[in-house]
C-alpha cells in the first residue's frame, strides 16, 4: 500500500471576515471536476479500495490517495484531477457549509474548544494565527471566493509532491510527470499579515 500526498500553505491566507475558506476549499476539491462527479471519484478510488481526501490546516492542504501499488497509476491520475481541475459544484458547497456550521456548534458548546480559541486569540492578536472561523464567516463565503482562493493559493510551484510505498522512485517520477508534468504556475504571494506578539 502507498500514499501520494500534495501539500500546500493556506490556512492563514483565510480572507478577514471569511475565516474557513482554505477548510472549505479543501472539502470540496475532491467533489467533482470537468468528468468526475463527487460519487465518481469517491468509487472510482474506492472501486480498487483505495482513500482519497483533503484538509487544511494552520499551515497546509493536503490532498492525499491512498491505494495498493498496483492501482498507483490511478491515484496519481484521480489525485491530479482533483487538484488540477476541480470544479467546487455549489450544491456540494451548501452541503458542506452545513456540515461545518453544525461541527462548529458543537465546537463551540465544548468548554475545553471555547478556551482554545481564546488562548489562540490572546496569544497571536490580529496575526492570521489568532483568528477563528464563526457562523458569520461560514455564511459569508461564497463560490466565488472559493474559486478565486484556490486560484491564488493552489500551485504548483510551492507545492510538495509526496509519494510513499512499494514503488519505485523511476515509477514515482514516471507518474508524476505524466499527472502534473504539463501543470504552471507561479507561486502563490506570500502572506502578507502582522507579526504575532512577541510577549
């Protein structure tokens, strides 16, 4: 079994107002392109029982299959699809949203998570670090912004191309030309956000 992995920096380039954005981008990157639908990528990749899926974090998305080496050939070219050419359908999104606006209202009836957002807040002031995504940020985030972010932020240059398993680095390199060798694009601008406090 192996994984091939793309990782990239986001979740502080989260627009003011509009915290969650990098955390929806990612949901739905893997819901649909120009030929798969979310249903046809989920069982082309588990059809051969593999994963497929993508976060963001404080410092990275992550895209990421998952498959027995035999079907390697078929996560690099699904993986890319998804990367390369997602389409963010806006039923997936609304769909989406809800599933978030009801994670967080859980999040926030949790004592331990409502102090974790203070801390992060008091720790970090006004840096992208300190802020917090809301019920007033998922609501404002619209298609447009998530195709605009990850227009901006998802490139290929910057971006890290992992692959793990029972295979070989000629093979790796082979799959990895033919899934993202034509793929351009300048790097993403740099953040552009106040320090976080020192004291």
């Amino acid at each position: 079994e192996g994984g091939v992995r793309y990782r990239y920096c986001v979740r502080a380039y989260d627009p003011a107002g509009k915290e969650g954005v990098s955390a929806l981008v990612a949901e739905l990157m893997t819901k649909g392109t120009p030929t798969r639908s979310a249903d046809q990528i989920a069982a082309t990749i588990e059809g051969v029982g593999g994963s497929i899926g993508a976060g963001a974090g404080d410092d990275f998305l992550t895209v990421s299959s998952d498959v027995l080496s035999d079907h390697a050939e078929l996560a690099f070219t699904v993986l890319a699809d998804v990367t390369r050419r997602p389409t963010f359908p806006a039923e997936e999104l609304e769909l989406a949203r809800t599933r978030f606006l009801s994670a967080l209202e859980v999040e926030l009836s949790q004592p331990n998570s409502v102090a974790g957002r203070a801390f992060q807040k008091e720790i970090y002031g006004t840096n992208p670090y300190g802020r917090n995504t809301s019920v007033a940020a998922y609501r404002a985030i619209t298609r447009d912004d998530i195709v605009a972010f990850a227009a901006r932020r998802i490139r290929p240059t910057g971006a890290l191309l992992v692959v793990a398993g029972d295979i070989t680095l000629a093979r790796a390199r082979q799959l990895a030309t033919a899934a993202f060798g034509t793929w351009t694009g300048a790097a993403p601008a740099p953040l552009a956000a106040s320090p976080a406090p020192t004291k």
